[in-house]
C-alpha cells in the first residue's frame, strides 16, 4: 500500500512538472509571436516612404540614364502597396510589400473570372490626364498667385527638360509657369545631372520640396496649396 501511494505521489509529481513545463512552453512561443507582431508592425512603412524606395530602386538598377522613373501615385490595395510610376514615355504599375522588401510588377486577382479581370471605366482612378483636365478650372489669377506663393514659401520644384510630367505639371499652370520654382536638374550639355541636384539626392522627376521634405510625382494645384500652405 504504501508502494501504491508513493508511485502515485511520483505519478502527480511529474505530472505537475509537465504542466509546468508546458505552460512554460506555451508563454515562450506567445511571446515570440508577439514579438514577431511587433517587429512586422514596427518595420512597415509608410505609401510615401515605400513609393520613394520603389522609385530609388528603380532608378538605381532596373533603368539607365537618361531615363530616369518619376512617381504618379501611391495607394494602399489589399495588403499591398500600389505604385505608379512613369520611365521614358510609358507608365507602369508595380506592387511593394509594406515593410518595402519585395517588389512585383503584376499583381493577378484570383478570386475573379479572367473576363473580369480588365476594371471598369466607374473602378479606375481619374488619369494623370483626367486631373491635368480637370486642373483647367482655376482662373489664370489663381494660377499665378499660388505659383507666387510657393516661390516665396521657397518650395521647390526639380525637374528635367525631357521630363513628361514635368511638362504637365507646367501646361496645368499655363501662363504663370513662368513663377514656379522651377529647378532644372540635367545639364543640357553633358546631359549629367547638376551639382544641385545631386547634393539634393533627387532620384525622379518631377521632386517637390516643402519645407526640407522632398515628394515625387505630378501634383494638382489643389495639392500643391495644401502641402505648402498656399491658399488661392
């Protein structure tokens, strides 16, 4: 009898320590998961920030001078971060990762038929020409005093004479082009980019800079009073 209940204090006893064990087991492996939460959380970036390395990426391996790749756009799109962009003549869209680590060129919906695949004229963003259109509504006064005031706010705006949407963001101010703050960043002789520039580190076309913080891509004039407190 007394064999019986010794074996069945050892019996209780070892059972005590697996559950120990294992409830030590499981803190650990919660922990690790949360920590895990942490640093995916932690190493995310923001559209602008992922759309900037996407661009500098770019530029630095996948295209050669004098192309250089400028932003148009940057949205959120199921998990992922969308990223428009213009090199040479052609715009394309790729894909980035939030913590900025993978880049695709082609995203493919799945979940859809391949006869639905192609987004209705209702699902699509509005063009860059679309929005350069619809810019046209502000009267020339408007024009040349927001162009004004983002002189005098000392905002900058780099860009390239072959620059397609450099061009575009000048046509959408027309007249009062002229008041911009215009920076030309390729040597029309060497073809180089100017001392200016890259002092700056401007890495595509068209970059504005509002007070020390530098935006690719083509901007409204709606956008372009908001980001540097210019209203007209």
């Amino acid at each position: 009898m007394v064999d019986e209940n010794k074996n069945k204090n050892k019996n209780l006893i070892a059972i005590a320590i697996a559950i120990v064990i294992v409830g030590i087991l499981i803190a650990g492996m919660l922990f690790y998961i949360n920590q895990g939460k942490e640093k995916k959380i932690a190493g995310s970036l923001t559209a602008q920030q992922a759309a900037e390395k996407t661009i500098n990426f770019i530029n630095q391996y996948l295209v050669e001078p004098p192309i250089v790749a400028s932003l148009i756009n940057v949205a959120e799109e199921r998990g992922l971060y969308k990223i428009s962009f213009k090199a040479g003549e052609d715009e394309y869209n790729s894909y980035v990762t939030k913590d900025g680590k993978l880049l695709f060129f082609q995203a493919i919906d799945m979940e859809r038929e391949v006869s639905e695949t192609q987004p209705t004229k209702s699902e699509t963003q509005p063009t860059e020409e679309e929005k350069t259109e619809k810019e046209k509504k502000f009267s020339d006064e408007q024009l040349e005093t927001l162009a004004k005031c983002l002189s005098e706010k000392e905002v900058k705006f780099y860009g390239s004479s072959w620059c397609g949407w450099c061009k575009k963001q000048k046509e959408v101010f027309g007249q009062a082009a002229q008041y911009l703050p215009y920076i030309e960043c390729i040597d029309e002789k060497t073809k180089q980019m100017t001392s200016q520039c890259k002092e700056a580190e401007i890495q595509g076309f068209p970059t504005w800079e509002f007070f020390g913080e530098k935006i690719q891509g083509f901007k409204t004039p709606e956008e372009l009073s908001q980001l540097a407190n210019c209203p007209f």
